[in-house]
C-alpha cells in the first residue's frame, strides 16, 4: 500500500478549507493524512472540526511566546514530531518567520483569496471591487519569504459582477477555493510539482481550455 503524504494543517478560524480537505481524504479523492492541525486560536471552529471526524488537533496559542520566533520554533518541534511532510496553511494569520520557512523549504502551501499577484495581504475582496476588475479569484502557492509572493501552483478564476459586495464575491471563491487547494496537495502527493525559480511545472501537464472568457461577455 502506498503511504499516505503526511500534513500539518495550520489554523486560525473557521476551517472550510480544512473541512474541504478532510472530505476529500474521507471520500478518497486525496492521497493525504492529516497527521496534525494547529490553532493558534483556541475558539477556532477548526478544532470542532477537527474532533467531528477524529482529526489530532492542538492549540499552541501564541500570546504565550515572547517572540515570534520563539512561537515558530515551537510550530517546528510540533510538526517534525508528526513527521509532517507538507505544510497547508488553511487560513492561518500569522506571519511566518525564516526559520519556519527554512524548516519546511518549498513544503508550505497557503491559499488566497485573490489573483496573485494582484491584490496580497487582507481585505482582498474590497481591493478588488474598489480597483474595478471585472475578474478575481484564488491562487494557491508555496510559502516564502513575502507576503503572499511565493511560486504559484494553480489559480481558479470567478467572475466579478456589478452588483458585487465583499460577502457575495468571498463566497464565489470560496467554493473555488476547496476545489483548488485538494487538487495542489494531491499533485503534491503524487510528487509532480517541480519548483524552477518562480515557476512550478506540473509534471505531465496536457494543458487546459484556451477560450478567453469576457467580463461582460461580447454578446452584450
């Protein structure tokens, strides 16, 4: 039997893209195993998650540490202790220091809420709508040392209606998002993600749809 690629899932709030990946290991679709979650947040409703489907989960709060490093290096000593071989950040809000990244070197991944990199950072969605795009999205990618700046391996793509607000367009990528994100961990899982420079290749790629979309379409 072929093991199981080992994740460490990093938590601060609600989980749907833990919920996403659980469902998705549950049903077969993922070649992965939560061997941990983390919250930093003991009133994350991931944990409740997580202890609905038997997930191992733990808070390690970080008001306790004197220092974000010193909060880091306890991360590290948690996930080495798992055996951990990828690092999915599912909503997580903490800033990851060198030495966390240099632990896990191209073994992090954090989804946004956005078309990287177009629009990092929060409150992406009213970015979006006060800049005036007519399309935004998400991009799933490896962690660096910027913010929302590292390699990225697949993006999903929604459209931005006039009639818009923040709640409507969040909850339109949202559902992109838990699609997007099983499939990086599972190409990961099957060990075909090259990282050249800022580019990940997808080994065996045959390409995709080359229609344009059109927002509003040419037809109007």
């Amino acid at each position: 039997m072929k093991n199981k690629l080992k994740l460490g899932v990093l938590v601060s709030g609600g989980g749907s893209n833990l919920q996403a990946i659980i469902d998705n290991i549950e049903a077969g679709r993922l070649d992965a195993q939560i061997s941990i979650v983390i919250s930093n947040n003991a009133d994350a409703f991931s944990l409740q998650r997580c202890r609905n489907h038997n997930v191992p989960a733990i808070v390690v709060d970080h008001r306790d540490y004197t220092s974000r490093n010193d909060f880091d290096r306890h991360l590290i000593d948690v996930l080495r202790s798992y055996d951990v071989e990828l690092v999915v950040m599912a909503g997580f809000m903490r800033i990851l220091t060198k030495s966390f990244l240099a632990a896990f070197p191209m073994r992090i991944m954090n989804i946004h809420p956005a078309l990287l990199p177009a629009f990092p950072g929060l409150h992406v969605q009213k970015q979006a709508l006060d800049y005036g795009v007519r399309f935004s999205g998400c991009t799933v990618h490896f962690a660096d040392g910027g913010v929302d700046t590292g390699p990225i391996i697949i993006q999903a793509v929604v459209p931005v209606f006039d009639e818009d607000n923040e709640e409507r367009l969040a909850a339109r990528i949202l559902q992109e998002e838990h699609k997007i994100y099983s499939r990086a961990i599972q190409w990961y899982a099957e060990n075909r993600l090259e990282v050249q420079g800022r580019k990940v290749l997808l080994k065996g790629n045959r390409g995709g749809d080359i229609r344009a979309q059109h927002n509003p379409p040419l037809s109007e």
